[in-house]
C-alpha cells in the first residue's frame, strides 16, 4: 500500500502543484521566485517516480539519487524564499548540507547498510534546509499574518523531517519497521507537500494582490501615486496623526503646461511631468506621500511639518525645478510651477485639506505663478468669503 501511494499519490499532488505554479509564474513572470517553487515540486515530483522505482526493484543507487533528488527539493524551495524575501541565498550553507547528508546517506547505503542511521542523517538534513528558510523570514514583531503562516508551516515541516527517523526504530514500530518507516514517509511527504503549498499559495496571492493594487493606484507616467492612492494612503495616515502633531499639504500645479504640450508636442509634456516627479522624490524628505493628482498637478503629504518647514520645501523644488527648465525644454515658454499648502493639525479630514491648499494654489496662479502661497499669508476678505 505504501508503494501505491509514493507511486501515485506524491507525484501526482506534486506535478499538480508545479504545473499551477508555472501557471501562476507565467502570468506574473516579474515574480522569479514562483518559478523556483514550481521547479521545486516538479522535482519532488520526480523524485517519488524514482522512490517508487528503487522500493520496487530494491535498487540501491536509486535510492541515493532520491536522497539527492528529496534535498534539493528543499534547497530549491530555500533559494525561492530567500529571493521574495529579498535576502542573499544561502549558497554556501545549502551546499554544506547536502554534501555532508549526501556523503553520509552514501556510508549507510553503499558501505554499512542502516535504515535507522539513513533516516536520520536524512530528516537532519531535511531540517536543517528548513532552518535556513526560517531564518529568511521576517522576525515576529515584522511578520504580516501570511508570513506568520509560513513560518509555522515550515516549523511544523521541519519537526516532521527530525521526527521521522522515529518510524525506523524497532522498539517503537515493531520487526516489521522498514515497511512502517516507508508508510511515514509518504503519508509525511504528502502533509507536507500540500503544508507547504497552503505558505507558498497565500504568499503568492498576497503579492499578486499588492501588484494589482499598486497598478491600480499608481501612474505610470511619473511613477508616483495617482488620485486613488494618494487619497487612500494620505486618509490612513491623517485618521492616525495624533492631535498634538502637525502636517503639511503641497499641491502644485505646472504653470502654462497646456500651451507647452499644445506647442512643443506629448512628448516634451511627458518629459516635464516625468522631470518634476522626478524632483519631488529627490526633494521630498523620507516618508512624504507623493503623488499625480491628474493632468500637470501633484500633491505631497508632508508628516511632522509645519508651515515654515513645506514653505521652505517647495520653494526649493520652485526654484529647482525653474533652473533646470531649460534641459527639459528648448524654446520661449519654459515651464514653472506654482505651489499651495495647507497644514493639519491632528485629524483632520483630507478634503478640508485638500480645498484649503487648492485655495492657496489659486492664490498662487493669480498673483503671478512661479511663486509659493498659503491662505495664512496676508489673508484678506476674498478669501474669507471664499472660505
């Protein structure tokens, strides 16, 4: 019965698994680390092809080449976790274990045969890969709950290997402990196979997801937020600004941007818009939320700022952005920018803040351009029936 379910059911769960893998990586082929998990069971796949072969015909050879093939299954899965968490592969490392688990899988089967002695020199080597996959895993208090989920997956992963040699031991399983040994090992193989999906498959399904949403709430002209994830991203912080701090709203709008576009064509227009985004996230401190709003306005959140300090930013990105106009465009109308802002105070709701710093960017517009204003700077009885 053991043979008829590493023969059948292992391989078939696990080339069922690669094949959706690919499927998913070919779809999202940015995501490179997919295609080493799917590579990953395609192996495991072939791997129990070949255990079942060696238990059939009790060849020897093909039982090492199942070890081999078994660790680098894992090994494969390591290099993949490694690469979505963004952290250098343990080459080196990898490569240790299974040369030390292969050489000694090879003294037991070919020099003093032991089953006890293979399946633990297996299911150490086994766990140890599976410690290395841990240890790229975010620590607890940076986990998101899908990586949480992984990590215990693959903890509860590596016990089982270090707890299989258990069913090749006589006193515990009985005389007849070759056959149980091989019946934990396909019944384990086939919870983990399907263990470990259920981390890989969520871990996949988080990051799709975030790419989805960062297409949906991103411009892909400047590279910087549009409307939609400006508002979601600016409302999330706002809501949890404490009452005591303050914050600051730039909204800038690209003086004469239609004439320019209508005059020197799209494409000089789309290297401007590129060009000052590019100048706001040079200019910008670490943290600030930046954005497109549409057309030639963007807007910026600035945390912990107060008004001298975004008047002072945004007259550096003025002033910046004016000397460099003329590597942007070559002609009499060269671009400037105008600028509003708008401070919170605590909690305050982004519509209120967003109308005051497009007031002040009116200011701007007709007191000359090129110029920086708040509602605060020689307020006058315009704008206090406007407001």
């Amino acid at each position: 019965m053991s043979y008829m379910v590493l023969g059948v059911l292992n391989p078939a769960m696990s080339a069922i698994f690669s094949i959706s893998l690919l499927a998913l990586w070919w779809h999202q082929r940015r995501l490179t680390y997919i295609a080493l998990f799917a590579s990953s069971y395609a192996v495991r796949a072939i791997c129990f092809l070949v255990v079942f072969v060696a238990l059939s015909e009790q060849t020897m050879p093909l039982r090492m080449v199942s070890n081999a093939l078994i660790l680098l299954t894992m090994v494969l899965l390591s290099i993949g976790v490694s690469q979505r968490f963004k952290k250098r592969p343990h080459y080196v490392l990898l490569s240790a274990i299974m040369f030390l688990t292969l050489s000694g899988l090879g003294f037991y089967i070919f020099v003093h045969d032991s089953l006890l002695e293979r399946g633990a020199i297996l299911g150490a080597g086994l766990a140890a890969i599976c410690l290395t996959i841990l240890a790229d895993i975010p620590k607890r208090q940076q986990r998101t709950p899908v990586e949480a989920l992984l990590f215990w997956l693959v903890a509860a992963t590596a016990l089982a290997f270090a707890c299989r040699p258990l069913f090749a031991m006589p006193g515990i399983v009985g005389e007849d402990f070759e056959t149980a040994y091989w019946l934990a090992i396909s019944i384990s193989d086939t919870l983990i196979c399907s263990t470990l999906a259920v981390g890989i498959f969520a871990i996949i399904a988080v990051d799709v997801t975030g790419r989805i949403r960062s297409e949906a709430e991103g411009d892909f002209l400047s590279g910087l937020l549009n409307r939609r994830g400006f508002e979601r991203y600016a409302k999330a912080f706002l809501h949890a600004q404490p009452d005591q701090d303050t914050s600051a709203l730039i909204v800038s709008d690209l003086d004469l941007f239609k004439s320019i576009n209508d005059r020197c064509g799209h494409e000089t227009g789309d290297r401007i818009i590129q060009g000052f985004a590019k100048l706001l996230r040079h200019s910008c401190p670490q943290g600030a939320i930046l954005a497109r709003l549409g057309g030639e306005e963007f807007a910026v959140l600035l945390p912990s700022c107060d008004l001298s300090m975004a008047h002072q930013i945004a007259e550096d990105i003025r002033v910046t952005f004016k000397a460099a106009a003329p590597n942007i465009v070559q002609g009499a109308l060269l671009p400037t920018a105008s600028f509003g802002i708008a401070v919170a105070t605590g909690t305050e709701e982004l519509g209120s803040l967003l109308d005051q710093a497009d007031r002040a960017l009116y200011r701007a517009k007709t007191e000359g351009r090129d110029c920086v204003r708040d509602l605060e700077q020689h307020f006058d009885a315009k704008w206090s029936i406007a407001g």
